[in-house]
C-alpha cells in the first residue's frame, strides 16, 4: 500500500514538472513571437539608499512620454506598472534583488506592452519620477507604510489643461473567476484619481473630472454573483465619485491601461476566511489515506511528499495510529493527525515544525522570558518629537494610557452654559491617571513642552521607532465642518370683534300725590335713581357698554355713532357700533452658521437681555433674562463623508406682558455631507369664538345683536429647524 501511495505521488510530482515545462517553453514561444516596438527594456538595477530606503532604476532604450500608472495587490503584496509600446530586451524575465522590502522584479512582455512587477514582503508607500531615459521607483519602510487594505495606489497625477476632464462610460462585466470589473472609460489618460477602501466598499474619486447626467446613477448588480452588490456614480463639485458597494470577504486591485481606468474586486483569498464558528476552512489538494498501525512519522512524511513542503518533526513525535481518510483536503488530514495525537505545529514560510504542545509552549515561553530580559538590559535613549497638530500634553497622556476627560459630547454643555460665558462648550483636560495599557515600556518615560509642542522620550529604541510610526499616524489635521441652521417662525393670524354700546334714559315723567315720581334707566344703579328722581347724569356716554374692549395688534376699532334726542319729552337714546378686523402675516428666518474642527464643540450666540425689576424688603432689583439665538454643535466626521452631531438649537424671543417665547431642540443626527436635515419641528392652531351678551335681551330675535359682542381668533404658528452640515476640505473650500 504504501509504494503505491508513493508511486502514485511520484508519477504525480513528474506530471507537475512535466506541465511547468509545458508553460515555461509555452511562455517562451510567446514572447518570440512579440511584435517589434519603439522602446525596450535594457536593464533593471535595484539599489539601498539611507534611512532603509530602496530605489530601483529600470534603463530604457528610449525615453518614456509621462509617468506610467501602477497598480497595488494586496495578497501577495505586489507593485505593478505597465510600459506601453516597451519591450523586454534584458534577456531574462526575474530579477533578484532582496533588498529591504523588495524581494524581486519580474519583467514580463505581452503584445507591444511589458509589465513591471515589484514582488514585495510587506506593502510600503512608493513614488515614481521619470530621469531622462530611466525610470526611477522608489520605496519606504520608514514606518509610513499602512495596511495593506489601506495602501493608496498612485495614478496619474491630474495635468492642467484649458478644458476639464470627463468620464466617457462606465461599464460592470463579470470575470471567469467570478470576480467583478468595473470598467471606467476615461476622456484622457491623465485624469487625476484617488482610490480608498472603505467599510463596506471602495470610493474611487475623478479630480476635476465632468460626469455626464446620463451616467449619474446607481447600478444594481447583485444579480452577476460578484462581490459587489451595487455601482453609483455622481457628481460631487468639480470632482465625480464612484462608490463600490461590497459584500462578504473581498479584496481588489485598480489598474489603468491608457484612458481605461478598471478597478477589479474579487473575493479574498482561501486563507483569508473563516467559518461562521470562528475555525479555519481547509483549502488543501484532496488525498485518501488508510493505513493500519503505522507509525505517525511515516504518515507525515507521505504528507510531506504530497504537498511539497518541509515538515520537520521533533524527537519527542513518536507512536503509532489507525486512519482511514478518502477524499480530505490535506491540511485537515494534518491537524487531525496532530490533534489525535496530542501535537500542534508552527509554520514558517514553507517549513513546518511539529512537536508536542506542551514542548512548543514552553520553548515560546522561554523566549518570550528571554526577550523580555534582553529588554530590561536594553539601554535608554533619548529622542525628541516635534508635533505639528497633535498638543504634546494629549500625546504624552496617550503614551501612559490615560484617556482625556471632559465634558461628554451633547451631555453637560448646553446654550444656558455658553450664554454665562462658556466660549468652549466641552473643553477637554488630560486626564494624569496611568493606565495598565500604556505603550511605553516599563522603564520609559515621556514628558513634553508646550511651548515647542514637543514630546520628549526616554525609552529604547525599538519602543521608541514604535512611538514614532504611531505618531506618524495620529500627529494629522484635524478635518473641519461648517453647520449651517435655519429656524423658520411662520404665523398666520386672523381676528375679528363686533359689539355695539348702547344707553337710553328717561327724566321725570309723571306726578302722583303731588310729588315728583319717576321713572330711570341707567348703566348702574346710581344713574337709574338720579334719573328718576330728575336729575342729570352724562347724558352722551352710553349706559349699556357691549363694545370692543381690546385692540388687536395695537390696531384702532372702527366706530359708527348714532343719537336720538326728544327735547319736549327728555327721552335720549344713544348707539355706538364699534368692529374690529385684523388679518396678520409674517414669517421670521435666522441663519446661523459656525465652523469648528472634528469632534471639537462650538457655539454661536445672538440676542438681547431683558430687564426685569423684582421688589423684596431689600428694596427694588432689576434681573436680566437672556434671550438668544443660539446654535451649539459637537461635530464627528466619519469616514465615509458623513457627520455624526450632537447638536442643540435655541430661539428665544420677547413675548407679551414681559415674558419670553422660548423653542429649543436638542438630539444627535447623523448627515451625510452636503445634505439637509429636520430636526423637528410644532404646529399649533389656536381658533376661538367668543361671545359676550347682556341675558335675555342678547337672546331676542334681531334687537339682541344690539345687547352682544362676538370674538372670533385664529392663530396658526408653524416653527421648523433645518440643520445642514458641509466637510471642509484640505484647500478651505466646500464640497
């Protein structure tokens, strides 16, 4: 049994071989059959320069036009630029160089095109330049390189021309691997882009670059089984921007071949996934395997055989098992062997090393110890940090792992707070506390200078480069936002009064007895008896008063008089009709803006104080109440161009008899860039009819309206609050 195992894996290593040669003698006929072209390739020099810095120069035959475009891949990290209308004439397709993170250059000719590819151990950041009739990449490992996924490729830089850059067409095709292409075809070929990964997707920006309304859409692909799930491109200012959608495991690559500018999301490596229970999924060659007591060195020899790779076993592995396994990825079929026996491995490149677990854990432990005695023996430097955004107090308290305190956005600051004085609605203080987490060593120490706003080290040098590459990242301008209100006020006020004053009286109308009786009417009981008894009373003010006793608005009734006066018989009757209409219109609109740095409050006040005087046994005071327009923000950009805020909205105003109409909001949105909000928003109808009446008389048919007054109100008020916020870019402008 187990010759035939290995018969069959000879027989199947000599087919492998045998097909290599197949594609090696394939390639060469290939690139026999080139086409001629204008320039060529003679050389590819690789060269270290100070600070860990590597350059490569590639020789050409004939000066390049412009700056070739490149494109960066992830897993294996790789850099690859395409020449056009350049051949390979070095005689070879790899060059070696294993300098810093370079390990080799591959010089690949297809058609009239050749492909250059920087074979990498790490991503770094690189720059191309064009030096006569050499072409010039450099790369830096200097601790600015970030991860992978977030590795920026360069591509043509945007070249000032009379007239701006357009996009022709966008295009979504799907690969044979399953992977999808979105094909952007460009006016020219030296469109300025700029390509970011975000959570969910990829954002691909056209610097000064017209997107035609016929192609501003979003394009729904699910349907295609790729990665992506949807493609929108829009305009944004002078620039258009195409966002990716993606779902589950991904990782994509973005190249450009002359005005085509194709960005490829496919799904990520085997080895990038895991299960939905956290453990590994085997992606091995499948094997079958049945053996009957045999020994487990030799089971994991033919495991080495199969696969190619170097396990090393230690001493300790030993013993012997029974396996029957048909059609099992190989990898599984090894930590099964592993796990059965009590084993575990470690992988290093192409080499793995099997023994005990507890033999491994105890040799890591002992090196752990020993590093970290080496550490403790280590000698302290020096080192001083300038930082140019970050405050070194900040930093050195970051550096100890204490977080900085302050008023809690949207918690504690509120417009009351800012109108007493606060100029900083939650000003933030380093917090002196130590922390377990802090990243400095146990020996080193940090202090600073705020006048310099520099940060001064004491650590060693390997902790100190780790302070350095961290400062690298975080010592950056903070973006800014502008947030820009609007609290509209709209009423709508309809009124109307209608009432009538009224007054008769009669004077001495008859004797009985010989003495003077009579009879009087009046607007109280005074009047009535002086009027009997013949007396005069104030015969043109009208006794009965059911007129307009207030103004609406300040406004002036209008009145209509009316006097009947019998002299023979002293009879006076009197009328006045007094009405009252007043429809009123208005609208108020405050506009307030402010500008403040991410995730640092401000606030903009306007407004009046009004006087109040308030008596005690200490005499008369006068109070002053605040009325403000007020607008308090805590902004927070994300990075997917929308703003989290934390936001407080506050109109006051001087109401009737003394008092202040206040409205006020207060809640945390989140906005994308550019677009406008709600926050809230009250409508209030009010509407009345009021009727005052003299009893009985109010109540007769027609004569009543004399004895009657009518109210009638209607009060709309409508209060809307618009919130809009805008991400201010590096140039100061808005977008």
């Amino acid at each position: 049994m187990k010759n035939a195992i290995f018969k069959t894996m000879h027989a199947s290593l000599a087919m492998t071989w045998l097909g290599a040669c197949l594609l090696f003698f394939a390639g060469a006929s290939a690139m026999a059959a080139n086409p001629p072209t204008s320039n060529a390739v003679i050389g590819v020099e690789p060269a270290i320069l100070s600070g860990n810095r590597v350059m490569v120069r590639i020789h050409l035959k004939e000066p390049l036009k412009s700056t070739p475009a490149g494109f960066t891949v992830g897993t294996p990290p790789r850099i690859a630029m395409d020449l056009p209308d350049t051949g390979n004439a070095i005689g070879k397709n790899t060059v070696d160089a294993n300098l810093g993170p370079l390990t080799s250059v591959n010089v690949v000719q297809a058609g009239t095109r050749t492909r250059l590819v920087f074979n990498l151990s790490k991503a770094v950041e690189y720059e191309t330049r064009i030096d006569g009739k050499s072409l010039i990449i450099g790369f830096n490992e200097t601790g600015t390189a970030a991860a992978t996924t977030n590795v920026t490729p360069r591509f043509a830089e945007a070249a000032p021309a009379a007239a701006p850059h357009a996009i022709k067409n966008v295009e979504f095709r799907r690969g044979p691997s399953g992977e999808a292409r979105i094909v952007t075809t460009l006016a020219d070929a030296q469109t300025g882009i700029n390509i970011r990964q975000q959570a969910k997707g990829i954002v691909v920006d056209f610097i000064d670059t017209a997107l035609p309304q016929a192609l501003q859409r979003r394009l729904d692909v699910t349907d295609f089984a790729t990665p992506v799930s949807q493609v929108e491109s829009y305009g944004l200012g002078e620039n258009a921007r195409m966002v990716i959608d993606a779902k589950g495991a991904w990782e994509y690559s973005a190249y450009q071949a002359d005005n085509q500018f194709i960005v490829e999301v496919r799904p990520a490596a085997q080895e990038d996934r895991k299960s939905a229970d956290g453990k590994p999924i085997y992606k091995g060659e499948k094997l079958s395997l049945n053996f009957q007591n045999v020994e487990v060195r030799s089971v994991l020899q033919v495991i080495a055989d199969f696969t190619g790779l170097n396990i090393v076993a230690s001493d300790t592995v030993g013993g012997s098992l029974t396996l029957r396994l048909k059609d099992v990825p190989w990898d599984q079929a090894l930590d099964l062997i592993l796990t059965t026996k009590g084993l575990d491995k470690r992988t290093n490149g192409n080499v793995i090393w099997i023994a005990p677990k507890d033999e491994l854990l105890n040799k890591e432990k002992a090196e752990l110890e020993a590093r970290a005695t080496v550490n403790e023996l280590e000698p302290l430097v020096t080192e001083y940090i300038p930082l140019n955004y970050l405050r070194a107090d900040e930093a050195q308290a970051m550096l100890y792992g204490a977080s900085l305190t302050g008023a809690p956005s949207g918690g504690t600051a509120s417009c009351s707070l800012a109108s007493e004085g606060l100029t900083t609605a939650a000003a933030a203080a380093v917090g002196a506390k130590q922390e377990d987490n802090k990243i400095l060593s146990k020996r080193g120490r940090a202090s600073y200078d705020l006048k310099t706003n520099m940060l001064i080290l004491n650590d060693t040098a390997k902790k100190i480069q780790e302070v350095r590459d961290l400062v690298a990242k975080i010592d950056v301008p903070a973006r800014q936002v502008m947030i820009e209100a609007r609290v509209v006020i709209a009423d709508d006020t309809f009124a109307r009064q209608l009432g009538v004053r009224l007054g008769t009286g009669m004077r001495g109308i008859s004797k009985i007895g010989g003495s003077q009786t009579g009879i009087g009417f009046g607007g109280s009981l005074n009047d009535s008896l002086t009027l009997a008894g013949g007396g005069t009373v104030s015969d043109a003010t009208p006794n009965v008063d059911l007129g307009i006793g207030n103004t609406i608005g300040g406004a002036t009734p209008a009145s209509f008089g009316l006097t009947l006066l019998n002299i023979a018989t002293g009879n006076l009757i009197s009328l006045e009709l007094q009405a009252l209409e007043a429809d009123n219109r208005g609208k108020v609109i405050s506009n307030p803006r402010v500008v403040t740095t991410n995730q640092k409050p401000a606030v903009i006040l306007q407004g009046v104080q009004i006087p109040y005087a308030t008596t005690s046994q200490n005499g008369t005071n006068t109070e002053f109440k605040d009325a403000f327009l007020c607008l308090l923000v805590d902004p927070q950009i994300l990075n997917n161009d929308s703003v989290i805020l934390n936001v407080e909205v506050q109109k006051d105003a001087p109401g009737n008899q003394g008092t202040i109409d206040r409205r006020r909001v207060k809640t945390q949105v989140r906005v994308n860039n550019g677009e406008t909000v709600v926050l809230g928003g009250i409508y209030e109808t009010v509407n009345r009819n009021d009727i005052n009446k003299v009893p009985f008389l109010g109540d007769l048919p027609f004569l009543g309206h004399l004895f009657k007054n009518s109210d009638r109100r209607e009060l709309k008020t409508e209060i809307m609050i618009f919130l809009t916020p805008r991400i201010i870019d590096e140039r100061l402008s808005l977008r």
